[in-house]
C-alpha cells in the first residue's frame, strides 16, 4: 500500500463528519470553571507564558503532529508553523516514517523557516522504532531541524488498518533505550484513544522526556481507518467508545507524575481539546501543555491567516478563561478553580 | 464605536433565537415544590407582598436591568415601568454609561412618570466606576429619579466584545467606596453568569445594600456579543456553557448572607427565571426578591398592555405555586418547600 | 359559564396530544420487575381477584373518574361500564356536580344496569363540599347507584381555569365529617398532581375508606385547562412538571398507611398508569387498587367493544406480568419483586 | 396454527426494526475496557481458544439458536454452520419441536457435514418437556447429530403469543431429570429477557451442564409475537423494557457459579452482543462463552460468504480488543480489566 495516499486519506477523512467518537466524551464538559465576576485583575495583566525545554512560549499550547510525507502536507504544516511562530507556541510534525523510508518525501517536514524561534516536534510510529533506531531517530530529528522527537502509540489503528504493524512486545524497552540515547528530549503519546494508568507508569519509570495523553472524545483513529476499508470499517465499529476520556487520563497522569513544580516528566494533555477553555480545564488538571490537533486542521488546509486566526482564538479564550476565573499566571491553574 | 448602535443591537439579538446557554441550565428544573392537595387555605388568601428599602411590594419581583439610550428604549421602559406600576413590583433601567456619556441620550431613562409609586433601579458598569465617581453616580441617579444603584460586573462580556472594557483591578475597592458614599442604596450584580463565593465574600464585607446573583441558565452575554462580531464570536463559542448556574448561585448567596430575617444584605435571585414557579423556587432557596429580564422583553416591545400581561402571569403563577405548596406569606418560602 | 361545554372540552382536549407531563414522568419507567425464567406454575393459575368493600373484583383495577353530565358522556360511562362489568374491575363516575346544580343532567351518571355486578364510584370536587353537604352527597350516591362516594382535590386545576373555585380552607374538616356521615366509602384522591406526604396523613387521620393518589406523569390537568383560555394557558405554562410522581406517592402512602393486610385506608394508585406492567408495579409497592383514567378514553369513546379489549389488555398484561414475576396472587404482589 | 409459518414469521420480522428493546439496554455500553496503548506483545500471539465440552474451539463464541424446520432455514442454518466452522466457533440449532412432531421436516437441522469438527447444540423448549421426554430428546440430538442440547425458557414469549404454551409448573424438575438421563450435555438458557439470580440457583442445582442467560436489550420476543397479530401487538407493548441486561444477568451468574477455573456448570452469556467489544466484557465479566443471535441473521440470510465475514469480523474485534487491553489469554479476561 502506498503510503503517502493513506496519509493523504487521513487529512480528507479527518475533514469530514465521521472523525470522532460515538458514546464517549473528553469529559471536559463534566468540568466548570469556578467563575469569577470580580478577578480584581485587569485582562491584559494575563500571562500565561511558559517554557518548553529551554524554549519560550506564550501561551501553553501545541500544534499537536498530524501530516508529512504527502503533497498536501507542505502547506498545512507551513499554515501551522507560521500560526505557531505567530502565537509562540510548539507545533507538531506528522509520522517521520515516509521520509525515513524515502529521504525525497519530505513534503511538510521542513518549517523551520516559517517558525524559527518555536519548538519543532519530529514524529515516529513506536512500532516503527523495531526498524528504526537510534541513529535513524537522530537523523530525523535533525533533517527536521526538530526540538524533540514525539514517538506514538497506536495499537488500534494499526489493528484496524489492512497490513497494519501489531507487532508491539519489547516497545517500552525501545523507547527506553532511544529516550537515554537521543540528543533531544522524546515524548511519548496515543493518537486519541488515551494512556492506560499502567502504560503511564511503565512511561515514567522510563527515561522519556513528556507524556502527551492523547486521550479519547476527540479524533477516533479506528473510524479514520475504518473509512478507507470495507473490512476494516466493520472491525472498527465496535471502537468507536474505546479509550480514556482525555480527563480521566489527565488527571490519572498528573497523579503519577505529582505535582507541576516537582515533575521531571512533562505532562501534556491533548485528545478533543475543542477551545480555550477545554485547554485552561486541561492545565487546572495539572497539564504543563495543551495540545490540539484535528480542530486545527480545517483552518490549516485554508491557509496561514485561517490557522493564525484559529490559534489565535484558542488562546485569546485561554486568556479570557483564566482571566474571568481569576488567574494571572500558569502557575496559578491548579484543580481548585474547578468544579 | 457607537454605544447606542450597540444597546439596539443586544434588543435585536437578546430577542432572536441565540441568545441562552448551551450545554448548562438555572437548575431550577431539577428542584421540586413540594405540592399540596390539601393547601388549607383559599388563594386569595396567599399575600406575597414586601418591602425593598422602605418600598412597599405587592409581588417580591423585580424587571431586571435592561435597556437605555438607544430610540427603541423609550417605548420598552415605558411598558415595563407601567407594568412594574401595575402589579407593584421593582424596575430596573439599562446601563447609564450612555446617558453619563451625553446628557441629552436619555430615551428610556425617565420612567418615573410611568411608575410612580414603585422603585426604580438606575444601573451602570463597575468598569465605568474608573471614569465615573460617586459624583457623577448621584448625578444618574438622581437624573432617572431612581431609588437604588445597581452596578453590573460583566468580565466576559467586556473581554468577548472588541475594545470591551477589561480593567478589572480595584474594582471591590470602587464599589465599596461608592457604598458608602452614595445616597441610595448600592447593589450589585453580575449578567447572567453568576457570583462565586469568593465574590459573594468580597461584596457581603463591603457595604452594598444587596446581591444579584444575574446566574448562568438565561441570558448569555458572551453568545449575544458574539452575534455582533465574527471573531468575538469565534471566542464567545467557548462560553456557552460557562458560569454558575442560578440556582448554585443562589444557595451559596444564601449560605453566606444567612436566614432571611436576620440578613442586612438583600438577596436578589436572577438569570433564567422562566415563570412564577422559577420564581417560588428562588425565594425558597433563600432570595429575597426575584428578577426576571429577557423573560419579559419581547412583551415590552409589544408594549404596555402586553407587558402588564406577561408581568401578571409570573405573578399569578408564583401566587398559584405558594398556595399549592401550602405557603400563605413570603416568609413561609423555605427550603422545606423544595425537595 | 356553561358547565357542561367545559366537560365536553375536557374530552377532546384529554384526547389531544398536549393533556400529558412534560419533563416529569411517573417514575414507572425507572422501576424493573424481578423477571422470572422459571416461574413454576402455569400462567392460568394466576388469579389476582381482590375485594372492595364487600365486592368480588376479578382484577385489582378500577376505571378511573372521567365524565358525567354532558351529551358524549352517555356513550363513554356505558362503554366504560360494560368493560367493567366483563372483566369485573370498577368503575368510577366523572364529578356529580353538574347533576347536583340541574337534577336532569344525567348523561352517563346512570350505568348500573350495565355494570351491574362491579363497584360504581360516584365523584365530587372537594371545594363543592362548601356548597353539598352529606345530604346532597347521600343524594347523589343513590341517583347514581353507586357503592362509594370519591371526593377530588384539584387546587392547580382550580387555579388555572378563570372563575375555578380556590376556597379550600378547612376542606379536611369538612371531608372528615361528610364521610362519617356518610352510608357508603367516601374516597379521596387528587386529580394527576399526586398526593403529599402531609396530605396523606392528614386524610389518614379522617374517617375516609380510601385514598387515590392520582399522582403526576400522566394527565396535566393544568395543561388541559390551559387550552381552554388564553391566560390559563400561559399560567399553566410553569406547571407542566408540577407534582409528586405517581411511585413516589404510592410508596409514601405504603409506609404511612401499613401494610396491606393491616391497613383500614384503602390505598389506590393511579395517575399515568399506561399498562398491565404499570399497575403489577404500583400494587408491588403497596397499592390494593390501580386506577387508570386517560389511557381508556380513546377506547371508550370508540364504543364497548374497544373498551372491553382496552381493559382486557391491561387485566392481561397484569396476568402475565405477575406469573413471569413469580407471582400467584396478590398477596404475593410486594416490593421485593421489584429491584 | 401452522409452526413453520410462525416460523418463517420470525425470520421476517427478526430482521425488520421493531425486534429490539426499548428504554433498556444490555449494560455493555456502561462498561468500559482498561484500554493499553503499550500491550506490550504481539496482536498475533493473542490466543483465546478454549474448549467447550472436550471439543476446541478457536475462539469463546457461540452463535445461538435460531432456526429450522421452514423452507428458509436450511440456508440459514448452513451459512451459519459454515461460517462456525471456518471459524471455529460452535453452533445452535433452532428449535426442534417441528422436527419432533414430523421427522420429515428436517430443514435446517442437518448441519453436521457443513460443520464437522465443531460442537452443534441442538434446542427445544422448556414447555414441550411436559410431552417429549428423555427419548424424544435422544432422538432429537441424535437425528441432528448434535453435541449438546439446548432447552429454552420463554414464558413471556409464551404468553404474549395466542395459544402459547404457558404450563410452565414442574419445569425445573423436568430439566433435572433431562439432564440426569441425557447422553451428551444440557444447558438451560432464556431467549432474550434473562435469567433471575433465582433461576440461576435453581439451574446450578439441578444437573445442567451449562446455563445461557440469554439477556435483555437485544431481541425482544415479546415484541417479535407481537407484530403477528393484533391483540399480542396490544399486550407485548408493555413489555419492550421487561427483563434482566445482559450485563446484570451474567455477573450474577458469574457470582453464583464461582470463578471460571473451579466451575462444574459453564456459562454462556448472550442477548444483544453487537460486536467483539461486547464479546470482550462479557468474558471479563465471567462467561466461559458468548453467543450472538440476531446479529448474525442478515448475514446468514445473506449466505455462507457474508456468514462467514460477520463471524470473522466479531472475532477479529475480540481478538483486537482483548490485545489492546493487554490480554493473551481467555484466563486473563476478568473483571480487572473493566472498569
Ligand atoms: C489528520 C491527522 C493526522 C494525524 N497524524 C498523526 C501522526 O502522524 N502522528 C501522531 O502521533 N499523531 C497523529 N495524529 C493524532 C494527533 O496528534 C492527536 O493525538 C489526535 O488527533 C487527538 O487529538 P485531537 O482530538 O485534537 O485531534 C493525527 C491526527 C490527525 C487529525
Ligand atoms: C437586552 C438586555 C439588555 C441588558 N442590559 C443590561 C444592562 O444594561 N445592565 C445590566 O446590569 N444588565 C443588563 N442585562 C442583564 C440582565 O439584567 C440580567 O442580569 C440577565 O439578562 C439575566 O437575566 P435573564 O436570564 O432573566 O435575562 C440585560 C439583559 C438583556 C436581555
Ligand atoms: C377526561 C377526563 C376527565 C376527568 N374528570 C374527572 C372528574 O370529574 N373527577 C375526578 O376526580 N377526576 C377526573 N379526572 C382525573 C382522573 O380521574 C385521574 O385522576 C387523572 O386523569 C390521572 O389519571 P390518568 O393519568 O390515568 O389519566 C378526569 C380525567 C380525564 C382524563
Ligand atoms: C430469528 C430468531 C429465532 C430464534 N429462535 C430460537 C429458538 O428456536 N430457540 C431458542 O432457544 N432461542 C431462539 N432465539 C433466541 C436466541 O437464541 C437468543 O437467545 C436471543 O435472540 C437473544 O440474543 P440476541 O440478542 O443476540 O438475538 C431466536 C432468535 C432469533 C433472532
């Protein structure tokens, strides 16, 4: 199968109205924020800058990996860089696998340009890493000029998918070894079906970097690929509510990994994450970073202004959000402002 | 931008279909009367009447603050001032702000003709309390020949709008201070997102007369912003279920503020009040006084005779509700009442 | 106005589409019986025939009070009445008060010939006591040759309707001292709002044979009022879901009225009883009688055979929901059955 | 009344919209799988064979009993016995009762060839015991070369349907002594609305090999007799939510046999299994086995190919599932991993 079709498939099935899922939610709307009428704060005094690995951002948020590798992937990922550059936040690559397999597919791979001073995140399949090691990982990294390397799990969509790769005993050990080898920090994370309390565990008993959740309400991986197959789409209807709710997960995370000040293992939250306030309830449950990535996608296939103005709405509502519920700095969205 | 253009917009809007929350309601509809058959009483026994600083009422209802200043408040205040007349019950006007802004703007402002005999609430933005000092509040007060102050705090609002007024800091300060200098009675409110406790706190220490809690379930300020401007409502989209639902606001008001009888701050219950039954349900959690506002708007624009109707049947429901639950007097509306 | 134009208005509008609860049910739905795979015994052996005062009942189930008075009530009592006489349940007559203003309006009051074997309940609004006394109860009783006498209590409908009768001060005196005096059981039940905890213990307290809780779920005699007139429509908007569920009623009841066998005061459920299934639950949390109004008036105005099948479905229903609950007789017909 | 016509009736309607449950459901859709996204193994090494009765079977899946003895069940049943063998699965038969009562109507019974090497449970209902006892049954098993037979429990089914047979009274002691006397194993199991935990005592106790709860929220029967004639239509319409969920009747089960590894009597959990998924649960829920019924009809009706693909696409979501809530064994699946 061609891989840069699939890829492509991905961006237009992702567009349509059958990308999420069906008896689940994040659970973000379970969660109210303690609403202030009296935050005795002015609105632009807000700060919600932050550091990513030795980076400034403005705002706690990332353009979460989603393309590469496919002709429309260069300007989505250019519409993104330059939304990120403009807002200061990190953005994500898609699967770094295409370019691995064939260093002239690098459609997408290289924003560099358009978002100097952001962190970049390479991507990679972790069942790819049994192929793929270290060395493959560095050069990567580099080709992508990339700040860390985000390496996904994906067991249902590989299970859903024709000739997908399911072969996934030895993979915590992999990620251990490439996370103490690799020149820049790794992260780990699904691609929307949430981490499992113990996969979380065996994470940070390992040397990775960040645990992005990915967690489940938002993108549904098993009906994407379930739309490119007859047998496929038959399979995937019975997951169309399987995962932990981004919530649940968060919270689980942010109990394992302590709290913000103290953790050496940066927690991100990301799966359905639709606005702003979805994003300041995922740092009020104690995400250091928020990441979102199909809400996005509409606005990045338009082009750079579209994207710029949509991350620009999330975070102005992040802003207003942690202004109205009487917050002025990062540090200041702990569980207590919800309810 | 012009101010009045903007009051006859929010008219429009307020009476179009996207005007309520999303996702959140006042509450009330999950609280029960406990209804008797055997009331032991005949109806027009049931006397609801009270007092509000000194002013006779024969409901305990209040016409929230709603409109002034734009040509369409004219007609609009006369019909609910002749109404609020009518059935003895409190009025309350639109933000000053307009009126402080030009003098001569003062359509909608002078109802005192139209309801002589009952009290008249003058409203402005505690945001404007920076530009407007207790000189210039007793000037509006005086001017709408009006018996009290009510000063609004709308964060969201003013952060959803562009070049909405977003300093916030000293706020508590300022409406103290205009507390205790003014000549009427202060009381402040919020919108319709509700007061949390700690801004009940703030304002039961400072020396407002009384406490709106204007909770989330009715009107959304951040929607009908949005509806005026694409990329406020691109921002207002993540607000359509944010605040304190009514009735919460309501409880914990009453919590702190303490019994009825012994309180020295006024309670007044608003925000999605639909119906005289809503309205039996608020005085049993603990108001004082109820008000209703957008429930009431298209019927004033209809007019006085429309008005005096639409003001006639929340109070013949909410006599109706007391005397099916059993109670004959305001003060027989408690908690007990509810289950 | 004309009495009998407001009967005959009651029909259509019960036959309608709006005559029901909105946003509050019976709370039937929520109970399950304890199905039985094995019930052990045939389904023909299940006899669930009961007594009331001195009468065989082949079925625990009463016809609930409608019509009376009015031209189409002739037709409708007689099919009600034969259906009764075939399955053997009783019956009850719509208010008498149309007969006890004008002696020659007797359509429907006269159906004995056509039940002659079954109990028939005469009816009468509580607040008509002010104006009836037992005499004219007496009278009433044996115009229609009925065995009982069932007082209603409609404060809500009452209220609603323009010129309703709202006296009901010192009605429980006035009930207490009509059903010692008079010859046959005097009943007492609302109208579909259900009783109060408060309301059964004072009527528990009196010398009546029986309660109907009539509780709310099924018909809105609020809504049906309020299609008559326009401002009863709007008054009746708030009361839509007003009232004590129809199983929260009865298991009030159960417990202050004890245990069937040792209980004085008949207890009888009813209010949106809509099947067999229905009424197994209502007798399994305590009721020795299950009523249903609404729910048999398309059939009996369709004509006896319709009403005979309408009632024979709901005795059959019963029959088959008792056997496959594991249950013989209606003895056996207690709470643990439920879950 | 013609018995091949109800059947062949059945088929009809079983396929149409109105054979399920309404305002119930199995429960499966409350539970949720621990999801991993580090399973940390292979999907191929997933391995959930298991025995039934010394016969292997590929995986823990039943498809339940359904039809024969009409015109159109000798397809069906091929298809599915077909499919059971492709996939190493057992098969049901429908009942055997027309078989029993002419020999010559044999279609749908002769399966055997189409499916050699897995286990066929032959069928009969509980009430036909009273006529056909240990020797028709020998002779039943024998004829349809079945390794078990399959007694069903349908009183509601039964009484719903006009002359049904509703003699349901020594019923327990019949099936003792049926499986006392029997040359291969016999299970007990309802046909849709489940087993109460005192039908299951009653079953543990007596000689059974295994027990079918056959829950509630898939196929209705009472429904299903209900569409083949009017006054069963009336009565079957109060019981579209009669019954015991899936999900309840097998943790009970479960509960009272004890856990997997030390029980003598197996248990099947069945009714409304949708897909793989709800395959999953029920097994951690403690079923040995999972039947599915109506699910598979369509495609049986469709033919051996489509059989074949539904039968595979249930046990592919099984496998999946199982793999990525980290399982590689039927041992593994307990409740642990639900949550
Ligand atoms: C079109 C598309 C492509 C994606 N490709 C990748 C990918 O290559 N690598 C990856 O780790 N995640 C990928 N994801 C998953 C996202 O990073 C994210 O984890 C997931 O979509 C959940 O977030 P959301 O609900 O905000 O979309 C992709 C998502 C989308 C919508
Ligand atoms: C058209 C309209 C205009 C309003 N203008 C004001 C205002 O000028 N000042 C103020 O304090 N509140 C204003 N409000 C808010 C109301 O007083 C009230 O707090 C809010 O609408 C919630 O009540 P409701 O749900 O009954 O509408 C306005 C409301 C409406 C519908
Ligand atoms: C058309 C109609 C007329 C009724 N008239 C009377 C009446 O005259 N007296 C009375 O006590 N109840 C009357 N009822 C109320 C019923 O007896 C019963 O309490 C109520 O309808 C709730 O039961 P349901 O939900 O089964 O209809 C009437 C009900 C209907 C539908
Ligand atoms: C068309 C059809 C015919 C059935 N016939 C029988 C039968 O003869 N004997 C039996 O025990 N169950 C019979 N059943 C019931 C099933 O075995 C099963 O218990 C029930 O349908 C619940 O499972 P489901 O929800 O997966 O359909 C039949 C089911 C269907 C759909």
């Amino acid at each position: 199968e061609d891989n840069t079709a699939r890829k492509a498939d991905h961006l237009r099935i992702a567009l349509g109205d059958h990308a999420g899922f069906v008896g689940l939610t994040t659970g973000f709307e379970q969660l109210r924020v303690r609403a202030r009428a009296l935050p005795e704060r002015d609105l632009d005094e807000v700060d919600l800058s932050t550091e990513l690995w030795g980076h400034h951002l403005t705002w706690p948020l990332l353009i979460s990996c989603m393309t590469g590798g496919t002709t429309e992937a260069g300007p989505v990922n250019r519409a993104l860089a330059v939304a990120a550059q403009r807002h200061g936040v990190a953005v994500g690559l898609g699967s770094g696998r295409v370019l691995l397999e064939d260093h002239a597919r690098d459609e997408g791979f290289m924003v560099r340009e358009a978002a100097p001073d952001v962190p970049i995140l390479a991507n990679l399949g972790a069942a790819q890493l049994a192929e793929y090691g270290p060395d493959a990982c560095e050069w990567l990294v580099s080709r992508c000029a990339a700040d860390a390397l985000v390496i996904h799990l994906n067991p249902l969509q590989e299970a859903v998918q024709p000739g997908g790769d399911t072969g996934f005993s030895g993979l915590t050990a992999r990620i251990d070894g490439l996370a103490r080898e690799l020149s820049v920090p790794v992260v780990v994370k699904e691609v929307g079906f949430g981490l499992a309390p113990e996969d979380i565990e065996l994470l940070a008993g390992s040397g990775v970097a960040g645990i992005d959740v990915a967690g489940a309400g938002g993108t549904n991986w098993a009906r994407i690929e379930g739309q490119r197959e007859d047998e496929a789409g038959a399979v995937a209807a019975a997951f169309t509510d399987w995962g932990w709710p981004t919530t649940e997960s968060v919270r689980v995370a942010h109990e394992i990994l302590g709290p913000r000040r103290l953790r050496t293992v940066y927690l991100i939250a990301s799966g359905g994450v639709r606005d702003g306030v979805d994003a300041l309830k995922a740092l009020c449950l104690g995400a250091d970073l928020v990441g979102v990535a199909r809400g996005l996608l509409s606005a990045a296939v338009e082009g750079p202004e579209a994207a710029d103005r949509a991350v620009g709405v999330i975070a102005r509502q992040l802003q207003v959000a942690a202004w109205a519920a009487g917050a002025g700095r990062v540090d200041d969205l702990e569980s207590h402002l919800l309810r």
